[in-house]
C-alpha cells in the first residue's frame, strides 16, 4: 500500500514539478532523516553494557520526555530491571528478545 502511495505521490509531483526537483527531493529527506537521527541516543540496555550507567541513564530519561521528578523514579526503576536483564543474561543475539517474552527462539549456539 505504501509502495503504491509513493509511486502515486511521485507521479503527482512529476505532474507539478520540474524532474530534477522530483529526483532530488528523495536525497533531501534522506538528508533531514539522517540529521534528525543523530540526535537520537542510543539504546540504554547497549549503553549500559558497553559505556556504563550513567549514560543509559541519560539516554533513557531522554526517551521517557525529561526529568520530572516521577518521571526520574521511573526511569531509575526501569534501568534496575534493564541492569538485572542484563545481568542474567549478556547481549548476545537472540537472548534480550527472550527475556522480554516477545519472540520465543531456539538456542542453537551462542
């Protein structure tokens, strides 16, 4: 469906607009994605195995909207259980995802 909304949303502006705008507007968004994804930090359970807590505590206070003080409580309370998650079991490829429940997969090795 998305495919097909694309394909017609480029017809449309190929209809209105002069080609090259059309051919160069997809490495702009490209661009403004790109730009806005590097302000995003990284996973806080990858941070915390591999820079420590503090900045997965950072990032995750981030992703949680800020530091109120309830919203600090939380956020402490949900890296205690991502420390404890990772304490169990070490970011391997499919352990986290067994941990959280949400895919149930075979160990066939590490």
């Amino acid at each position: 469906m998305r495919v097909s909304l694309g394909i017609l949303l480029v017809y449309v502006l190929g209809a209105v607009l002069y080609w090259r705008w059309v051919a160069g507007l997809p490495a702009l968004l490209a661009l403004l994605f790109a730009l806005c994804l590097a302000a995003v930090p990284e996973s806080p359970i990858w941070l915390a195995g591999h820079r420590g807590v503090e900045p997965a505590r950072r990032a995750l206070t981030w992703l949680r909207g800020g530091s109120a003080s309830a919203a600090a409580d939380a956020v402490a309370a949900e890296l205690e259980e991502l420390l404890e998650m990772q304490a169990v079991c070490p970011i391997r490829k499919h352990c986290c995802w067994d941990l959280l429940g949400l895919l149930s997969l075979s160990r066939s090795g590490p």
